[in-house]
C-alpha cells in the first residue's frame, strides 16, 4: 500500500512540475498564440491531475493535510474558471450556465470554510492557520469577481479575457504556494505568501494593459 501512495505522490509531483513549468512559459510568450494555448493546454491537464491524484492521499495516515486538500480542490476550481472564462467570448453565449454557476458556488462554499477555519485558528492552534485566511479571502474575492463577469460580459467585450487572465494567473500563484509550502518544507509566512503579492502584481499589471491595447 505504502509502495503505491509513494508512486502517486511521485507521479503527483512530475504533473505538478510539468503544470508550474508550462504555465510560468505560457505567461512568457505572446498572449493568444500557438505556443501560449498548446503550454496553457498542457498546464491545465497537468495541475487538474495533479490535483485530483493527490486528493484521497491528504486524507491517509502519515500524509493528512487538510490544507493541500483545499488548495488541491483550489487550484481546480481555478483552472475550470480559468477555461470556462474562454467560453464567454462566445457571440452565442447570452448567459452563464448551470455548470458556471455550480462551480461558483461551489467555490464560494470552500473559501467561507477557509475563512472560517483560519479565523477559529486565530484563537486555537491551527497548523498553516494564515494559509486558510489568505485563500480563503482571495477564494471569495474571485468569486465575486466571477459573478461579476456572469452579469456584465455581454457589456464589457474583454471581461472575458481578463476572467481568464486572472483565474488562469491565480491557479499558478496556488499551485506555486502548495509546492512551497508540501514540496520544499518552507514553513514561513514569508514564503507561503510572496507568490501570492507577485501574482497580483503580475494580474494588475496585464489587466490594465489589456485595458490600454484594447482601448488604443
């Protein structure tokens, strides 16, 4: 039993690696071109699988960790949010549909359970206790973002793209932070939220000149 868990977690971290290379090389090239959508492609497949393979093992003996559980279940909803975005670029696209509108909530019900369990950590002991209040802020404020999108994309022609931008952006500051914080056993609040401050640096940066290109 101990032989297959190790092979999962092995087989975990070449996907999670795969995921994090391509998705640092599809922010480096040209936005919207082959190279971008192939290693884009390949960075959603990765961290999905990644993602789910690990998800029975944070519950194991020796291996529980709730929060690699979450961030696990994070980063997914991220990259679907990421690619459902695309969709809105659709003329045929009136809406949101059950399937936008599910995994919104889905999310919206994840990052309350963070945010609640960060702030009972506040006054219990609660290992990665930070952790849970920074996600589970930045899972809410995406959420609304996303409901943002559903009622105004049809007005607002590149909300689609920035959606994607930012989710997309976001799935690789999470992925990033679990590697930190499960793969280099860095147990500082420094590390687990520097990536978090460059991403939204970068996420700001790219929005407002989307905005500019669009506008010029």
């Amino acid at each position: 039993m101990e032989l297959l868990i190790t092979i999962i977690i092995y087989l975990h971290a070449f996907l999670g690696g795969l995921g994090l290379i391509t998705g640092v090389g599809s922010m480096a090239v040209t936005k919207g071109g082959k190279k971008h959508k192939k290693m884009g492609k390949i960075f959603s497949l990765s961290m999905v699988l990644s993602c789910i393979l690990i998800l029975p093992i944070t519950w194991l003996p020796n291996h529980k960790s709730l929060f690699l559980f979450l961030i696990s279940l994070f980063t997914i909803y991220l990259v679907f949010i990421g690619n459902r975005s695309l969709t809105f670029k659709k003329r045929d696209k009136r809406e949101a549909d059950i399937i936008d509108k599910g995994l919104s909530i889905t999310m919206a019900l994840f990052s309350s359970f963070m945010l609640i369990y960060g702030i009972y950590g506040l006054f219990n002991p609660v290992q990665d206790n930070a952790l849970f209040l920074v996600f589970g802020g930045l899972g809410f404020f995406l959420t609304f973002r996303n409901f943002q999108l559903y009622k105004t994309f049809k007005e607002k022609k590149i909300a689609w793209l920035l959606s994607h931008l930012t989710f997309m952006i976001a799935a690789l500051i999470a992925s990033f932070t679990a590697f930190i914080v499960a793969g280099l056993h860095l147990w500082n609040i420094v590390a687990w939220v520097t990536p978090s401050i460059i991403g939204t640096i970068y996420i700001i940066y790219w929005r407002r000149k989307m905005r500019s290109k669009i506008k010029a």
